[in-house]
C-alpha cells in the first residue's frame, strides 16, 4: 500500500512538472520571437560563444525577455528538461522553437481573417509546420503564422476550433544524420554545385523539406530505323529541351497500293515498281505537278533508294499516298536504345538525317523519383540540399539524442583520442545511452564521437561511433 502511494504521488509530481514545464516553455518562446533575434543569434549572445549555457546563463538569458512573468523555478523547469548534462544549441532550439505535425488537412492563408484571406495552399496531414506566432483567437477559431517544412510555403493555419481536437499536435524539432557519405548542394538540383561532402554520422538540423524533386520529363520515341529495320528506343528530346529528332515534313506513306512509273504522265509511262501499304516516300522537291484530278509527286524511296513518280490522291477521291505523322528524321546522330530509360543498353547509333517510323506516339519519361532535404551541419553550420532517392538506401535518417551500443566500446573523459588516452568505462552491447554533445569529430583519431549519458550515472564521457573499419559500435536507437 505504501509503494503504491509512492508512486501515486510521484506519477502527480511529474504529471504537474510537465504542465509547468509545457507552460513555462510556450511563455519563453512567446518572448524569445518578440526579441527578433534569430535562435543562432540568441545562442551566440547567451553561451558567449563557448558552444554551452550553464543554468545561471539561461536564467540571465530569460530575465531580459519581454513581457514574460516566470518565476526562477519555472526557468530551471524548462533548463533542466533541454539542458540536464549542459544547454548546448540542438537542445536550447528545440526549448525555444515550436514544431507541429498536421493531424487533418487545413488551409495555409496569407492573413489571420482565413475567410478573406487568399490561400497559399492546402497543408496536408503528417506534414510538419513550425510555429512563428500565435495561438491567437478569431471567434472560436484558434490559428497560428508559421511556415511548413516541406516547402517553406508560410501563412496563418487553423489550430483548433471551438473545444474540438487540435489540428496540429506539438513534434520535437526535427534532425537528421547521415547513413552514408552525400554531396551538399548548393541548390535543389542534382547537377548544382557542391558546398561540400556530408559524412556518415554526421548529424545536421532539417531547415527544409523532405520534399520530391520535380525534374523535367524527357520524350522518348518506339522507333523502326529507316536503314535496317533496327527497332528500339531513341530520345526525342532532353530534359534540358534539347531536339534530337524532329517530325519529317517531306516523308510521305502509302495507304494504299500503287505503282511507281518512270514520268508524271500516268498514260505514257512505265512501271517501275509496286509501292507497298506502309512504305515510308521521300518527297523530291520541285518535281510535284498536278495533273487536274490527279495529284502526282516525285518520290524517293526510303527503303531502296528507287526514285520515281507516284499518285497521292485518285480521280475518285482515293488516298493513296500522305504525309507521315508518324515518321522522325534525326538531327544528329543518336543513339538508339533497347529500351524508352537513358540507362538501357546502346543498340546502335542513328545517323544525322536518318528517318525513323514511330511505332507508337512519343513516350514521356521522367527521371528516377528523387527527394530533397535542405539541412544544416551541427559541426561547421553549414547547409545544403541533400538529394536522393526514396527507399532503405536513403542517405539520411531522422535522427534522435539516443544511441545504442551495438560492440564493445571504450569511453573516454575527453573528445581527443590521445595517444595513451584511459578509458574510464565501456559501453557493452544492448546499453542505451542519451547524447549530451556530438556527434563531433575528434581531428587526432579523425572518427566521429559522442558524448554520452546513461540514467542515474549522468555523463559517462566520449565514444567512438564507428571503428576506423566502419564497424558501428553505437547507433541511432
């Protein structure tokens, strides 16, 4: 009886230091955004560049707020749930800045009046929207300014309406870490230049995004080559707007039987040959006559070479012979594909002038989905988009401050790996640990470190993430 009243008021002591903390927290953040400082800038300011708050720096920090009345109690509150073994940036944005996750698709508006506001677009559930300003009230309906992450698309959101559930629900700050090595780029666009090479377990903060890249499509064209009959795959045109091939405008195909003779005169001439249903003529220019009823032209074959005359349209109205809306001639020289990707294997190379018969209308191929994230290095601050393609071999993960050891590793009091360096513990197998600082790179040993905290015992020290083999000897949990 007596363990269960125990905890019975230890389950009532945390449920009230949650509401003063959750409370405490929103009073802060109301007045951090009216100093107009930026979280980088206010970081700066408060630990004097030294990379850490102490609880006494944070205490100063909030007394120069405006318009807050916590008391010292509510701000050791709010240090000790970001800043337990030291308030370093991740955990004093993550205090400061207010991340949602839409729960039902709402309206993103230019203004607070949302019924004359013109939308910006509609914010769809799962996406993560960052609070900027707000709660505040129009009537019944609760609504805050922010920005959503996916696209930086910004305007005021509905938050909740009347006593019904909330349409956003509180998200911790998001982060992300590197699987594998990954250029940054300058842009989101994989041919943009590269800021520098993200490293694996490198660990970066999520400014924008995840979104898809909405790369340009490409024409491909199920093509027969005029020369020898070779079916296969040709581009059209590029995802730069390049022409490869354009439609003919003197290539001609018989819809009906009919000859070819040696003159324009259908009653004094001699037959050359039969012209067959689906053979593709080349007009030669400047020898079309009209013989009144009779259309005629001067053709070249596209399969021998046969020149002669041949009759588009009979004296009773009968179409012989059209122009092709299914023939392309190549521009240049071409290759020609066993199948519509870029990927596919060469077959062999269409000449410039080359005419090619369309099997079907022109395919639009787009490029291999791909996502980007623009993020920003905890180590140097520097940021980029990282592109990639969906799916397990993504090169970023969301990441979180908890580590589990998958070998044995050595922790150590300090970020150096020094020659002679004393482990002061080990981490073992199946032990889970908080990250109090890192991942950082130590530059004697060149691998990539955190500092760790496991329970009661506070901070253990330094430990090596990965061998200089690539064993992981700690991973995200």
């Amino acid at each position: 009886r007596l363990k269960a009243a125990t905890e019975a008021v230890r389950a009532a002591f945390v449920q009230v230091a949650k509401t003063a903390t959750v409370k405490a927290r929103n009073v802060l953040r109301t007045a951090a955004r009216k100093s107009g400082k930026s979280i980088d800038e206010l970081f700066d300011t408060v630990s004097g560049g030294t990379g850490e708050i102490s609880e006494a720096q944070f205490a100063q920090f909030v007394s120069t707020l405006p318009e807050h009345d916590l008391g010292s109690d509510q701000v050791a509150l709010v240090y000790k749930e970001f800043g337990r073994h030291g308030l370093r940036k991740p955990g004093f944005a993550k205090a400061l800045q207010e991340f949602c996750i839409c729960e039902r698709s709402t309206e993103i508006a230019s203004s607070f009046e949302a019924a004359a506001a013109p939308t910006v677009r509609k914010l769809e559930k799962g996406e993560l929207f960052e609070v900027l300003e707000g709660p505040a009230a129009d009537g019944a309906v609760l609504r805050v300014r922010g920005r959503a992450l996916r696209d930086g698309a910004a305007g005021w959101v509905t938050f909740r309406v009347g006593e019904g559930p909330p349409l956003l629900k509180p998200r911790e700050k998001p982060f992300l870490f590197a699987l594998s090595a990954a250029p940054l780029l300058q842009s989101f666009d994989t041919d943009a230049s590269v800021v520098r090479e993200m490293q694996q377990d490198e660990v970066l903060e999520l400014l924008e995004g995840p979104r898809p890249l909405q790369g340009p499509s490409e024409q491909a064209l199920h093509a027969v080559a005029s020369k020898d009959g070779k079916v296969g795959w040709v581009t059209l045109q590029d995802t730069a707007g390049n022409t490869f091939a354009s439609p003919s405008k003197n290539l001609y195909m018989c819809k009906s039987t009919i000859a070819m003779t040696d003159n324009f005169d259908i009653k004094n001439c001699k037959v050359l040959r039969k012209v067959d249903v689906g053979e593709a003529l080349e007009v030669i220019s400047g020898q079309e006559e009209d013989g009144g009823d009779i259309s005629r032209k001067r053709f070249k074959s596209v399969r021998d070479g046969k020149e002669g005359w041949v009759t588009l349209k009979g004296s009773q109205g009968t179409i012989y012979v059209e122009l092709s809306d299914s023939h392309f001639i190549a521009d240049q020289d071409i290759s020609m594909r066993s199948g519509a990707s870029r990927d596919s294997p060469v077959l062999r190379t269409v000449e410039a002038g080359e005419a090619l018969l369309a099997k079907e209308p022109p395919k639009e191929v787009r490029p291999d989905p791909k996502m980007g994230a623009r993020a920003r290095s905890l180590e140097d601050g520097k940021s980029g988009w990282i592109v990639f393609a969906p799916g397990p071999r993504a090169p970023v993960k969301p990441w979180k401050a908890k580590y589990v050891c998958k070998a044995p590793v050595d922790i150590t009091s300090s970020l150096a790996m020094q020659e002679g360096t004393v482990a002061v513990t080990k981490a073992e197998p199946g032990q889970s640990f908080q990250v109090v600082e890192g991942p950082a790179l130590d530059a004697i040993s060149g691998q990539r470190r955190v500092r760790l905290a496991r329970g009661e015992e506070g901070i253990v020290g330094w430990a090596t993430l990965r061998t200089a083999e690539g064993k992981a000897c700690l991973e995200v949990a």
